[in-house]
C-alpha cells in the first residue's frame, strides 16, 4: 500500500518539477507576474509549462483511481504495478513533450491513461 501512495505523492510533485523547469529555464522570471512570464515563454520552456498543466489535469483521477482501487479490494500487487507504472510514464511523458517528441510523448500520454483505466476497472469488477 505505501508504494503506491508513495506513487500519489510522486505525482502531485511532478507539476512542480516541470514548473520549476519552465520558470528557471528561462532568463527573466519574476515571481510578481508569473502567468504573464509562462505566456510569454517559447521552446522548452513554454512546453514544459504544458507538462505542468497536463500533469495537473491527470494528477486528480489518478489519485481517485488508487484510492478506490484500494477501498474496493483490488490487488494491491496490481495496485502498486500500475501506480508505478504511470509515475514512471508521467515522467517520461514530461520528458518526451520538453523534448518536442510528440510520437512518443502521445504514446506515453495513452498508456499512462491506461493504467488509470485499468485501475478503475479492478475497481468496479471487484465490487
């Protein structure tokens, strides 16, 4: 159980990483206006801001699908296999969208939603 609740810390860190990147990576942050900065901001930086955004859009139904998955019985071998799993996807996919490779960041996007799927899916044919 601790992995994978260590696995919901994770991905609640995660945005903050890439924000960090998107505001450090580039020359003039200032703290007073940071949404005029991260508008402004091109290349790496501006898509590591997207990562940020992505992330905080997945991070929510991810924790729900690990605690529901856990209220409702599920495995918690399968349980913690598809938390680690979409952690480990959500960093490669930040990754992969800094790095402009949309094959690959797209790719990673569906199999990290996968593992949310499925976890929610064990859920209800556990119940």
């Amino acid at each position: 159980m601790a992995i994978s609740y260590l696995c919901v810390l994770i991905a609640s860190i995660l945005p903050l990483i890439f924000a960090a990147y998107a505001k450090f990576s580039s020359k003039g942050y200032d703290n007073s206006s940071p949404r005029e900065f991260l508008d402004k901001l091109e290349g790496k930086s501006k898509r590591a801001h997207y990562a940020q955004l992505n992330s905080l859009e997945a991070f929510p139904v991810f924790a729900a699908a690990v605690i529901i998955a856990h209220l409702a019985g599920v495995s918690q071998g399968l349980i913690t296999i598809l938390a680690v799993a979409f952690v480990i996807l959500r960093i490669i996919y930040g990754i992969s969208y800094i790095l402009n490779n949309h094959a690959l960041r797209s790719f990673v996007w569906f199999c990290g939603f996968f593992c949310i799927v499925f976890l929610f899916t064990s859920a209800i044919l556990k119940s």
